[in-house]
C-alpha cells in the first residue's frame, strides 16, 4: 500500500491483516531500515489479531522524496494515520511501534500530532530521540564513532550500506584521526550534505522531560511529560541510550496522565540479538509476545502510572522498575591510586575507547585507581557517578570516566563509562561530576574496580583539541596537562538495599499491569 501526504510525497508500506473479516487494531512501524526486514514482525502481529503495517519513511527505500533524517516524522506520520483509519479493514486503534530511529517515529507521532492522529499506545525500543541527542552526549560532547558509523551507512541515500564506515577504516586506519571532522564526507568518498547538519543541531534533552529533536531537524521537542497514552519503554543496560531510555520513562504523562512502563535488560542496543556481559538465560526474553501483551494491556486501559521490570546483570533476578524512585543508597568506593595524579591528555596520543590496556610506563595519559577485592558481592541499581577536584592548564577539557571490573578469572570486563565537558579558568581547581549512568549488575565477590580518567575516550568520542575551538570543525590539536586530587575525590556506586520481603519479578507480568 502506499500513502500520498500533503506535498505530494509518496510513502511506501507492507500491510499484513489477521484471518477474519475485521475490523482490526493496527501496529505501525516507521522505519528508515527498510520495511521489508519487518515481514516476519508483520505476520506475527496479524497471527495475534493485529493488522500490521512497516513504512519506508521518507526518502528511504520506496518512498519518495528527499532523506532528511528527523525533519519529516511528525508530519508524515500522522498523514499515515489517518490513511489508515479511513482503511475498511480499521477499527481506529493505533498502536506505534519502533526501535532506535523508528521508536522515535512513533513517539513524535504520540507527542505532536493532533488529538485525532495520536495512537492509543507506543511501544519505543532504544529509542534514537532525536538529531542533536543521538550525536552529543548531554554535557556536549559529540559521539563521534557511532555517529561517522550511521551517517555512513544510512545518511543522504535511499537505501543502506552497513559495512560502509568498516571498509573505509580497513582501507584507512586512521580515517577518524584526520581534521577537521566536517571532511569526513570527502574522505568517505560521497557527499553527506546532512553532516554538518548534524553537529549543527543543539540537544535540548534535560531530566525535566524535554526529550527531543533540536536546531536543524522538524523543530519538534518530544515533551515526554505530555504523553496521554501508554508507553512501554525498552532499553538494554550496555545500550548508549540506556541514560535516554530512563529519562523517557520516568518523565512520561507527568502533565498528560499517560502510563508508563520500563523494560530493561542486560543487552545492546540490538536487544536480545546481542546480549551483553553478563546477561543469563533468565534475562533471554521474546520481545515479541511481551509487546502483543503489553499492546492488549494498553488498549483495554488497564495500565495505570509507571511500573516495570530491569534485569540485573549477573543474576537471573528481574527488579521492579518503580523500586529505582526510591533514594540510591551510594557507596563511596575506596581506591589506590596507582599513577596518574598529574597526566597529560595528549589529542595526538588519546585514551582510546576501544581497548583496555593501560599503559604501565612512560609519562601517565590518564589517572588510575584500582581497588581491593571486593568481600562479597555487590547488587548495584541505579546511576554511578565518579565526582573529583581537578586541574587543567587549558580553559577547556574533556573529563572521561571510565568503571573496569577485573574478575577474579583474570579478565576485565568495561562497566561504564562517562564524558563531561567543562570550562573554566586555566589551572584553577574544578570540582567536577561525571555521571556514568545506569548500572544494573551484580558484582561478584573477589572483583576489583578499576577507575580512569583520562581526558579523552576517543573514537567513541570526539577529540577535544584544547584550543577552545569545536572538535568537529579543529584543525589543531594542543596537549593538556591535568591534576586529579584522589583526597577530594570519589567513586559514588547506587547499592541495592536487600529487601527479604521482596517477592520474584515476571517482567512480562510487569509491564502488563
């Protein structure tokens, strides 16, 4: 089926309908992935009463029009809607459904459409919020290696080359080391007109539930607070949205009264396909049928206020979500420094994000602290935070946190990991806080915690040159030297308060009620 909006663009679309004659709820995708990788999706819908529909957003696969990632979804959205409430085989529920750019396609349908365009539900998976919030961390700092590895695949074409940014890297090992960033489009071999775009924009996300696109997409800001509807929002604890995943929860329906309910479990961003360290058969789930039932569960307008299942890492135990509201209990973990109270961070020479290893002689890169086995295990639940007194000769810096755990089997497994920009006046003292976000794990008894600062976690992130200039556009790169103060600084970890009334989680139980 196709759908025509009101400029005249096509949108092309899979329809699949249950047995019967109808009418039918319907579940739409959005996605600029290509609706023929949803087929499968589609029919298991249909076998459970649902009509099911996967549509090409604009520019993408067979729809027409110009590719421009998160201007058009609001608007292209809710003509499709309405195309399908006018369907015979339509009985007018909607229930919006998506993962990462396609979970943010329904969301926007959810918060900006007019009333009689809204779904009645949204299931939001990994949600990819929004242009500005998918390319910067919320303290600014631009995630580089994931945004070159999308645009490369998927920005300015119709279609898709997911091996792209690889290639390009086997070709040219160092292709994210050359300046400025803005070139990478040159350098890649074809034009990308939407990169600049992209570091254009400015995120507006903040924890009072400003949730959205910024400067340069559809000028839409998902205002999560004004859900009316339910939402199921699911994310994975070693996912780099996990931080955005909670947001969305905890700030939904503030203002509009609509449910919501949290899943989380120990994986990636790609769910149950790539589950993370320390996920246990018990955390193996099929997404599917809990979908269908938290969809039935929301249109019979059972679901009241927010609740939820989190998997924690290490266990086969699931927590209740409306437990995290309580106040974390944070331990301060006491750690040996064992070099690096004065590093430098040099951008010619970064800390890098994709390996381990530290260096064990010649001038430090990054302050070290490791600490004693751990006594017994430890439940952690909720957000960490590495909070320190430091010094940097430059009036800019980056400040990279990163949580190893170094098991008693002898390997090192990352924990988290977190990046803060801050300005101040060259060689005067910062106290500076650097959220790791949310951990959902169990730590055995034996482990050790490894923590680093360093002044860059490149490529995950861009490289700060320290000359005050942005990092996308820097031609230049000067070294920074750093102070950390171990007596004025702390490891903050949310403890899980062992509660012996508690009784065992079902999480599809959960999200259902």
């Amino acid at each position: 089926m196709h759908v025509t909006t009101d400029d005249g663009t096509t949108l092309a679309a899979d329809l699949c309908l249950p047995e019967g004659p109808g009418p039918f709820p319907c579940v739409l995708i959005r996605t600029p992935y290509g609706r023929g990788s949803h087929l499968a999706e589609l029919r298991a819908w249909a076998r459970r009463g649902f009509a099911a529909v996967a549509q090409d957003v604009r520019g993408r696969h067979g729809s027409s029009g110009p590719w421009h990632p998160y201007l058009h979804e609001a608007d292209d959205g809710a003509a499709t809607v309405r195309v399908l409430r006018r369907q015979r085989w339509s009985d007018g529920v909607i229930v919006a459904c998506g993962s990462s750019y396609a979970a943010h396609c329904a969301l926007v349908i959810a918060l900006h459409a007019d009333p009689d365009v809204r779904p009645h539900a949204v299931i939001a998976a990994v949600p990819a919020l929004g242009l500005a919030e998918t390319a910067r961390e919320s303290s600014g700092v631009e995630r580089l290696l994931a945004r070159a590895g999308w645009w490369a695949a998927h920005g300015d074409r119709c279609d898709s080359d997911p091996s792209a940014l690889e290639r390009a890297m086997t070709a040219d090992p160092a292709l994210l080391d050359h300046l400025p960033l803005l070139d990478l489009p040159r350098r890649l071999g074809r034009p990308l007109p939407s990169w600049e775009r992209l570091w254009s924009a400015e995120r507006s996300g903040d924890a009072a539930g400003t949730l959205g696109t910024g400067t340069g997409s559809d000028g839409h800001r998902l205002r999560a607070e004004t859900g009316t509807v339910p939402l199921l929002a699911v994310g994975g604890s070693y996912d780099p949205f996990i931080t955005d995943v909670m947001a969305l929860w905890r700030a939904w329906g503030r203002q509009g009264s609509g449910a919501a309910r949290l899943l989380i479990g120990p994986w990636g961003h790609a769910l149950t396909a790539s589950p993370g360290p320390g996920a246990g058969a018990g955390h193996r789930l099929a997404l599917g049928p809990l979908y269908v039932r938290f969809a039935r569960a929301a249109l019979g307008g059972s679901l009241k206020g927010r609740r939820g299942a989190v998997g924690l890492a290490g266990t086969g135990r699931w927590l209740a979500a409306h437990e995290l509201d309580r106040p974390p209990r944070h331990v301060g973990m006491d750690l040996r420094v064992v070099r690096g109270e004065e590093f430098v961070a040099d951008p010619e020479h970064p800390v890098r994000s994709d390996r381990l290893d530290v260096p064990a002689s010649g001038r430090p890169d990054r302050f070290l602290a490791v600490g004693e086995p751990l006594p017994d295990a430890l439940d952690l639940a909720g957000d960490g935070e590495a909070r320190i007194l430091a010094t940097a000769d430059t009036p800019t810096a980056d400040w990279a946190a990163r949580l190893i755990a170094l098991t008693p089997r002898g390997t090192a497994e990352p924990l988290a990991a977190g990046i803060v920009r801050s300005r101040a006046p060259a060689g005067s003292p910062s106290r500076i806080s650097i959220p790791l976000g949310p951990l959902f794990r169990r730590l055995p008894a034996g482990a050790r915690l490894r923590l680093e600062i360093a002044g860059h976690h490149f490529p995950a992130h861009a490289r700060n040159p320290h000359t005050g200039h942005d990092p996308v556009r820097a031609t230049d790169l000067r070294p920074s030297l750093r102070t950390v103060v171990p007596a004025q600084s702390r490891l903050l970890l949310p403890a899980l308060v062992p509660d012996a009334t508690a009784l065992p989680i079902n999480p599809a139980e959960e999200i259902t009620r």
